[in-house]
C-alpha cells in the first residue's frame, strides 16, 4: 500500500479548541463510560463499525458499574448505537434516553480487527491520534463528532449529571476536547475496558475530575 494510503495525519490543534459553555456549573458531573470487554478488546483488535458482543466478563463488568453510578441521578444517558455500548448501559441499571451515531467509535477503515503492533509493521510510527485510518476517519473528523456530543451533554449539565456510553477511543478524544485539548492529546488518556471517568468544573474551568477509575469487578481481583 502507497505510504499517502497510510499517513491522514493533522496538524495537532487544527480543530479550535473545544469551549465548555459558561452555564456548566462548578462540581457537574459528566460521565465517560467505556463498554466491557469484548473478545476483541481483550486482544486487542481494533473494533469500530463491527458491532461485537460482550463477553461474560465485560457483562459482570457492566453489572459492576452499579456500585460506581449508585448515588448519581442522571438528567441524561446518551449512548453509541454499538451493542457492546447499548449492552453496557442496560445492565450498569442505566435507562438510555438518547442513541447518539456521534459516541460511535472511530471507524478504523481498512484497520478494522486488526492490532495497532501489526498495523505498526508497515507504519512504525502509527497512531489512530495523529495518523487517523485509510478509508475511515481522520482525528479532526472525530473530534469535530466529539465536539458535537460536549454541546449536547453540556447543555443538560446545569439541570444534573450527564452519562455518555462509549468506547475506548472516542472516549478519550472526549476526555481531551472537554478539557480544550487537541484530538491528539488521547493519546495521552489511557482507558481501559468498563472504566468510568468523571469530567467536570471548577471555577468555571473544565477538569478531569477522575480518569480511568478501576472497575469494581477489575480492582476486587475478578478475572477475565
């Protein structure tokens, strides 16, 4: 394949950056919640467009997330239309109110089901942050749908927390464009599978308040 097949690369910070609305209160709450495992998360497979289910232990993950949501009342729970994703937020005890094609994860293009060492074989210096996917989408392309998915959650703050139910790559382009950070910033956000995350505000200035916490069936010692 050409190398320009290869390369969709962008300019970090080519997207403006993401402004949170000054009616975000100080303490809001916005949920990112990975899906659970997957065989191809466990291996390590990039899973966009494929719609993949659970494994049983991605599902006592999901059912682990109660513990972690129990005091939070949600205003709203937008999900990706993915079933891992649908499947998370239906056994975490989650009511979704909206199915949102923004929180899908990244299309991968001719990458997809395959594993970032054997992508890395014929582009050493590949990243989906800084180099995107032939035939799929480019990381302005992803942040502009994530930027999109922050307005929306944003707007429902100020009446109560807000969930979004998503994947490992988009959730952290998430992370990133919250805090007015470039798409290629997730790089830098590691999320494992089932693992929520808390963005919020203080003194008007969006936070990652909490990233990465450990799920309760992961840090209790439970295995795959």
């Amino acid at each position: 394949m050409a190398p320009a097949e290869h390369d969709q690369r962008t300019k970090a910070g080519a997207l403006p950056a993401f402004v949170m609305p000054a009616s975000v209160p100080d303490g809001a709450q916005l949920w990112l919640i990975r899906h659970g495992e997957t065989e191809w998360s466990k291996s390590g497979r990039h899973t966009g467009t494929t719609d993949i289910a659970l494994t049983s232990h991605g599902e006592r993950e999901a059912r682990a997330l109660r513990t972690v949501l129990a005091a939070t009342k949600p205003r709203l729970v937008l999900s990706s239309p993915r079933r891992r994703a649908r499947a998370t937020a239906e056994l975490a005890g989650l009511r979704i109110d909206e199915i949102v094609d923004d929180l899908a994860e990244w299309d991968y293009g001719r990458y997809e089901g395959r594993s970032s060492s054997e992508i890395r074989a014929e582009v050493p210096d590949w990243t989906i942050f800084t180099h995107g996917a032939p035939g799929g989408e480019s990381p302005d392309q992803v942040g502009a749908r994530a930027d999109r998915v922050l307005e929306r959650a944003a707007s429902a703050l100020p009446e109560g927390p807000v969930i979004c139910v998503a994947h490992g790559h988009i959730s952290r382009v998430l992370g990133a464009r919250w805090i007015g950070q470039p798409v290629l910033t997730g790089r830098n956000l590691l999320l494992d599978a089932a693992a929520p995350s808390l963005l919020g505000a203080q003194y008007g200035v969006p936070v990652l308040d909490q990233w990465n916490r450990p799920n309760p069936a992961t840090s209790e010692g439970e295995s795959a």
